[in-house]
C-alpha cells in the first residue's frame, strides 16, 4: 500500500510507509472496539494460549497476553528478546540449540556490520521499497512469534522466513570491499 501510494501520489517512500504501518497498528488495536470476530488482539492472545496448552521439553518465559493495549506493550520486551536475541549461548540445550545460538549470534554481528559499514547510509538504503517492505514484514513478523511462542524449537522454526530476509536486508547494505580488502 505505502508504494502504491508513494507511486501514484509521487510522495515519500519512508514517510507513506510509516503512516501505512501506524495506521495498521492503529487498526489492529482499534478493532478491539468492534465485535469479538473481528478483535485481533483477542485473536493473538487466543493463539498464544494454545501454545501454552501444548507440552515441550524447553519453554521461555512469556507473559499472558490479555487483548489490550497496555498487555501487548508490556509482553513486547519480552517478544522481543525471544525471538532477537534467544537462545542465549549458555542456555542452549542440545547441539541444535547451540546452533541456533550461534546462529542469532551471526545475525547481530551482521546487523552491527550493516550498521557501521554501509555503503551508502542507512537512509539511503531504506528507500529502496523492496529493502524497507523486507526490513518491517521481517520485524513484525519476530515480534507476533514472540508474543505467541514460548518454545525456542518452534521459535527457531517459524522466524526462518524473516531472519532470511534480514540478512539479506543487512548484507545488501554492508560495503564488503571496504571490510575485507587488505592492502
């Protein structure tokens, strides 16, 4: 939507996007006004109670989610923290945890990378609409399984799709000639 309105209306990318994805988060919190068949947050805090119901060998504490606004807002650290940041290296049980370790462990590394190494500055480089679509729907996409998952096999599992477009997100940004050429 926001490309199609900076296109047609010949506005700014960054600026359509922001309001595009505020309007739906106002949207998403708002439909909590309307009946329960439309009340997303109630729909979020429904499928996070399923997760709950279910057994695992391995869980990460996750708060209950209630279909407000202050809930949501409170959970969201810890959205954030097991699906950015967990598992940490010395809780990893089992070589495919530690995997996973090593792996979130490459993905801030690459994101620090892109962050001092870019080539042609972070502004510039989220103009590119396909660039900031694949940034945001990565970014949304980790913090609705954080706040629906609390088992680090399914977190790995279900984040897949957004941590490749992350990295490719930050490795097309870093100036790898810049980093890598010795002289």
């Amino acid at each position: 939507l926001s490309w199609w309105i900076t296109i047609r209306y010949n506005k700014k990318l960054f600026l359509c996007t922001a309001i595009v994805y505020l309007s739906c988060v106002v949207l998403f919190f708002g439909s909590l006004l309307f009946s329960s068949q439309v009340n997303f947050p109630s729909f979020v805090a429904s499928r996070q109670l399923e997760y709950f119901g279910l057994r695992g060998n391995t869980r990460f504490h996750l708060d209950t989610l209630q279909p407000s606004v202050r809930s949501f807002v409170q959970v969201f650290p810890q959205s954030l923290n097991n699906t950015f940041l967990r598992p940490y290296p010395w809780e990893a049980k089992g070589f495919l945890q530690g995997a996973a370790a090593i792996e979130v462990f490459l993905v801030i590394l690459l994101g620090i990378l892109f962050i001092f190494n870019n080539y042609s500055g972070l502004k510039s480089h989220f103009r590119k609409p396909l660039i900031l679509f694949s940034f945001l729907f990565a970014f949304s996409l980790y913090v609705f399984i954080g706040y629906t998952v609390p088992f680090p096999g399914a977190i790995i599992r279900y984040k897949i799709p957004a941590e490749l477009l992350l990295v490719v997100v930050f490795a097309s940004g870093i100036n790898w000639g810049k980093k890598f050429t010795y002289k």
